[in-house]
C-alpha cells in the first residue's frame, strides 16, 4: 500500500540553525500538508500546499518557515533558524483531489525535531 | 476563532464495551476530520464527515451540523483500539485540533 515517508526520523540541531525536512507524498496526491505537535499538546496545522503554492497557511508558518515542492516527488519544510521553541514533531501529509471520492488524507510517521 | 472541543479527554474501559467520544466546534466546517493517533506517535485518518455518518468495521462517526457536534463510536471495544482519538475541523484548506481523547481497552 502506498505510504507518506519522511526523512530524517529524528533531527537534532542547534538553536539557530537551518534545517530542512523532507516529505514523499503519495504519488498521485495533489494536496500536501505539514503539522506539528509538540510534545505533549495537540496537533497544530502549519500549511497546505496545492499546484505549486501555499493555499493556507497559520498562524504559527512565520517568516522562518518556508515549503517547497523541489522535484515531482518531494515536499519540504524549511525552517530557516531554529528556536527552541520549535522543538516538536513535524508530520506531512498529503491526499488527492478537493471533493474527490476519496478525500482522507495519509500521514507520514514524522520527524522529531529537537533544537538545542 | 475555532475551538474544537473534545470529550472526555481520557477514558478507560474494559475489552468489549461501547464507546463514545465527542467533538464539538464552533464555527462552519468543510469536513470533520476523527484521527488516531498510535502510542507510538503515529497517525491514521479514521473518517472524514461533512454530513450524516459513516461506518468503518467497528468505527461509526457521526456529525450534527446544526448542532456542530461529532461524535465517534467504537463498538466491542478491543485492546488494541487504544491509542488517542483526535476530531480536527477543517474549514477551507486550514485545520484545527481538538487535544485528542486518550482511550485504554482494558483486557
């Protein structure tokens, strides 16, 4: 069965830094999106993507965030410098088509991020 | 601003009853998402619902739109359906989380 995957699983880095987390959606998925969750608290949404750009994004997706769909099948999160407040898991996700008959979304095990 | 609320935020229940968990929200959705989420941090998308009910194996969920309210039912509880449940409402392409129900099936 196809499946999201995401890379790394676990990323440290430190306070400051850039990193960069990658997603594989499903292959015929239009609709991408990232999420995190601090340890913890509940799911937060961070930004979808569709045809080449953000199509909504919230509150916490800053100026330090950024997403790219670099090649037909990646899907990445950038954060440009890293606090330690970012500290989180980040899930992606992708799903077809908008009112398709097959509308769930798919989740990738996530990345946990640590920022030191 | 949307609120997703959950209810109860944990239950604990022994292997074979019925259960249900809650979900209200205040504002006009597009979908209502119920989302399981494994001990081991893992996610599955269990329904999405912009009307009536839907039923999966043992899983029905529910939406009232009137009333913005969501209700999932698990049916012969098992073990292995603990894990934390969370309701996520999506208006437009945004979402919003409930803080998730934390269920324990107890043999």
């Amino acid at each position: 069965e196809p499946e999201v995957t995401q890379t790394p699983s676990h990323q440290v880095t430190q306070m400051g830094q850039e990193v960069i987390l990658r997603c594989v959606p499903i292959s015929n998925h239009l609709y991408f999106y990232w999420y995190r969750q601090i340890l913890g608290q509940k799911v937060e949404f961070l930004v979808s993507f569709y045809n080449n750009e953000i199509s909504e994004k919230s509150e916490i997706f800053d100026d330090q965030f950024s997403v790219e769909r670099p090649d037909g099948s990646n899907f990445t999160l950038k954060i440009r410098s890293t606090k330690l407040e970012d500290s989180a898991m980040y899930f992606c996700a992708s799903r077809m088509l908008r009112g398709g008959v097959t509308d769930t979304q798919y989740f990738g095990p996530g990345t946990r991020l640590t920022v030191l | 601003k949307n609120e997703v609320e959950q209810s109860p935020q944990n239950l604990t229940a022994q292997e074979g009853e019925f259960i249900t968990i809650n979900c209200s929200y205040s504002v006009g959705i597009s979908a209502l998402h119920w989302l399981q989420q494994h001990p081991g941090g893992g996610i599955v998308s269990l329904f999405m619902l912009s009307s009536g009910k839907k039923k999966h194996g043992r899983l029905i969920a529910t939406i009232n739109i009137q009333e913005k309210h969501s209700s999932l039912h698990i049916t012969a509880s098992h073990p292995r359906d603990s894990a934390v449940y969370i309701c996520a409402e999506n208006t437009g392409n945004q979402f919003y989380f409930g803080t998730g129900t934390s269920l324990t099936v107890i043999p």
